[in-house]
C-alpha cells in the first residue's frame, strides 16, 4: 500500500482530533480519524489537564488511521504555554497545570523585580499573558515537584517523547514561554540565569521539518502503524501551524486565527522590539521559515462558548443553540453595548452572560438581557478589537494590509466575518476552517519533498481549499457607526 497519508494529531483547549492528510500536485484532501474531548480536572490543588486522557485518545486516533493505511508521518501540534515535569527517570511529575489556573496571580511582578518588564521584552519580544510559561514556572518555584524536574516539555513536545523516546523543543511552541531570545531564535541563558533557572531543564531546540524520531515498538504495536513511522517536527503551536495553512496570494495579508482566543496580526521577517510594540502588548512568535508572528492575543470565541455553556447549565434549551443564537443576534439592535474582550474578569470559566452584563453596568451601558443582545454585544466587540488589533499591528510594523484572511473554527461564524469585514473596512477571505490540521499536514508534506516553498504551499491551500468572502460595506452612515463604535470601547490597561 502507498504511504501518502500523513497523520496531524491536534490538540485543542476543548478537545483532540486526529486528522488524515493526503498531499500531491492540486490535492489537498483532509478527513478525520477520530476526536476525543479535553476535559480539564479540578483537583485540590488546582486545575490540571487529563494529559494521560489525551494521549490515549492519541493513541485511538492513530489505530484509526493505521486502519485507514498509508500513513507517510505524524505531526503533533497543540495550544502553547503549559508544560510537564519529568523526573531524572523521565516519569511525568503530576498532571500539567492548565493555564487559566490562578495559581500565576502575582508571579509576574516576581519575575519582573529580576528582570525589568521592557527588558524582559526587549529580548523575548513576548505579549505579557499572566499565564506564559516564565510566570508558571515562577509561580511554582520551591515546589517539590519542581524540585525534583529534571526536563521541561511544553504540550506538543510530550506527547513527542511519549511516542517517539525523545527529548526535544519545537521552537515555534518555545517562542511562547518567555524564556526565549527572539532574535538570536534560541533559549535565552541570560534571562534563565537572572531568574535562577536551571538552563538544563530545557532540552534542545527543534525547528519545523526536522525529524523528532520514529514510533516507539509498543506504541505501533498499539496503533497498528509501521514501527518505522517516522514523527515529523511540525510547527507546533497551533497557531503557527494555522498561518502556514493562511491561503495568501499576495503579502499584504493579516490573518486571524479564530476560536477559543482570535490571534490577530502579521507575518515578517524580524521581530519588532520597540518600546511602541511593548506598550501596545504584541508579540513576537516564531513561525516556519524563521517567519515572526506578529500578533496579539484576544480573548476570541471563548466568551460565545462560555455564554452558550452558562445557558445550557441552565436549561435555556435552544438558547445555547448556535445557528439560532447567530440568529437572534444578527436581529439584536447593533452597537446597543460593546465590551473589551480582554478584560481580566472574563478569563476564567464560569457565568459569562453575567459578567458581560456586570461589565456593561460598570461601564454605564445598558447590560444585554437577551441571548441575541448578549451573542451581538460578543461579536461587535471582538469584530473591534480585531479592528483595533490589526491597525495597530500595522502601524508598528510599518505594513499596509489589503486583506485579511480569518482562518479556524470562527471562518463558520458568518456574522462574525461580516462585523469584521465592516469594522476594518477591508474584505476578509473566511476558511480553510482546518487550518491548523492542514499546516500541521503541509509541513510534514513539505519533510516529504511533496510541496515547496510557503508561498507555494499557501497558493496550494488557496486553490484546493473551500473559501467565503466578505466585502465591507462602503456607506458612510455605515463607517460613521463602527468609528462611533470603537470610540466607546476603553481597552483594557496594556503595558503601562
């Protein structure tokens, strides 16, 4: 049998899914294998990730696609930031932490006391997050469990050894941490030292298309899969493995990576380290190709999800139905309340509609009662902070855009693409909605000989992937209200 299928394990903030790929000249074919959920754990001291949970329904995924036959390679990409703990045997020192723990309340003025905020930003060029890896780590400082760590392996990097035996850190996933110089593309000795880190917790860098190992014997026993399957290092940190799959023609694009957090910015050449760029809180993440990310983290569809949870918990039935709560909003009165979706209150789980109504009471609004008022005070919002997001972006990098292209679960969510497309003015090219899965699939395609360069890939996604556009409307009663709009929204203090 051909072996031209390559696996793309996926791990998300609310489930996983294993992906089957198949790449040639004008094809780009993707199906699934198997899905699983992510189910975090409140124990007592915190919340955690069932990490074994997931990695056995990796496992299931990959029989399924050993089912499927053909598969060339696995690539593996998840969220950022959380990390495991192995001891000096290589056994797993606890459950991670998942990162809307609050235990990282407080530990950022720790780090900064040692390393000055600008500074600590002049060299890792990274968004202030409260949960980066840098503050968890200092958060757990003195802990036994630290204590007895021996290595370090951010999310994707585990699930690696754990298949593979080997020891490694993806660097577009390592840009994340804090703890990485983003011009020198390596970890950062001087940051680790002035903050009493051990710089052997952390194993060597790996960049995307570099070979992580090949299946361990037990694990392709399990599977079924060929015990010379080889794992292939993807980009990944699933938003970096989503711009790969961004179906850009022409480079004045931005995109939108959109589900659980939007990440809104530009793809280029070098970091931008400037003290604007600090202020403003962007980050500088690496992607394929020594590519930077340049993005800002916002809060995203997180709030929607949370709302349409809260509703179900209550019985609200078709409430928290999402075509009819589309619905309902797309008939709400426009601009009736608008919200900063970065707002520190509305990052934990719990009841969103309440705290958005809470938000609007204390900003003197008329707090949404409706789920449809509630659903387009949501979207408006993040439509504007997309807004606000991408022009700042440009202005800092010195980059015009002409378009932008929304990729991930939220290329579904018409009416967020057309607020989106009305609030920036610019059109919005919706889709590939896979496009993590289909970055992770590329670069292994790419390990293979199967594709080219990035534009070549991206001309490939463009040409075989399903794709919407949203044209702006021009009115100017039309502009007129999205600039009155985004003129109430007071952002959330930065980097003061």
């Amino acid at each position: 049998m051909p072996r031209d299928v390559f696996a793309a394990v996926d791990l998300g903030a609310g489930s996983g899914r294993v992906m089957l790929g198949r790449v040639g000249p004008g094809i780009l074919d993707l199906t699934e294998a198997h899905r699983f959920p992510n189910i975090p754990v409140r124990l007592p001291d915190g919340l955690r990730w069932d990490v074994l949970g997931l990695y056995r329904g990796v496992l299931d995924g990959l029989r399924a696609a050993a089912r499927a036959g053909g598969v060339a390679s696995v690539g593996v990409d998840t969220w950022g930031v959380d990390y495991g703990l192995l001891d000096a045997d290589g056994a797993l020192l606890g459950a991670p932490f998942h990162y809307r723990d609050p235990r990282t309340d407080g530990a950022a003025e720790a780090v900064w006391a040692r390393v000055g905020r600008a500074e600590m930003y002049r060299v890792t060029g990274l968004q202030h997050l409260p949960f980066n890896t840098v503050f968890q780590l200092a958060a757990a400082a003195g802990s036994a469990q630290l204590k007895s760590a021996r290595t370090l392996l951010l999310m994707p990097d585990l699930m690696v050894h754990w298949l593979t035996g080997t020891v490694g850190a993806e660097e577009t996933n390592a840009s994340t941490t804090g703890l990485f110089d983003a011009r020198a593309g390596s970890w950062s000795k001087d940051v680790l030292d002035r903050l009493g880190m051990d710089p052997g917790l952390l194993p060597p860098l790996r960049a995307p298309g570099e070979p992580a190992g090949e299946l361990l014997p037990h694990v392709a026993e399990f599977t079924g899969l060929d015990a010379r399957t080889p794992v292939t290092t993807v980009a990944s940190h699933d938003t970096a493995s989503a711009v790969v799959a961004v179906p850009a023609t022409t480079p004045d694009f931005a995109y939108l990576s959109c589900g659980t957090w939007s990440l809104a910015g530009l793809e280029l050449d070098a970091p931008v380290l400037t003290e604007e760029s600090r202020a403003a809180d962007f980050t500088n993440e690496r992607g394929v190709d020594g590519t930077i990310r340049f993005l800002r983290n916002i809060m995203g569809l997180w709030l929607l999800e949370e709302c349409r949870r809260s509703w179900a918990a209550q019985g609200r039935g078709p409430a928290a139905d999402l075509p009819e709560l589309l619905a309902l909003a797309d008939r709400a009165e426009p601009f009736a309340a608008l919200v900063d979706p970065d707002a520190p209150e509305f990052l934990a789980p719990g009841d969103m509609p309440a705290r958005i109504r809470a938000h609007c009471r204390g900003t003197g609004q008329r707090a949404p009662e409706s789920p449809g008022a509630v659903v387009r005070c949501v979207l408006e919002s993040l439509a504007l902070a997309h807004r606000r997001t991408l022009r700042q972006a440009a202005e800092l990098a010195g980059r015009e855009i002409t378009r932008i292209h929304l990729v991930g679960g939220g290329a579904r969510n018409e009416l967020l693409c057309r607020l989106t497309a009305d609030a920036t003015g610019l059109p919005v090219v919706a889709g590939p909605v896979e496009a993590t899965a289909l970055g992770n699939v590329l670069v292994q395609a790419r390990a293979a000989g199967l594709v080219g360069d990035l534009p070549s890939t991206r001309r490939l996604v463009s040409a075989t992937q399903p794709l919407r556009h949203y044209v702006p409307r021009k009115d100017p009663a039309g502009r007129a209200a999205w600039d009155a709009a985004a003129a109430r929204i007071e952002p959330s203090p930065r980097n003061p």
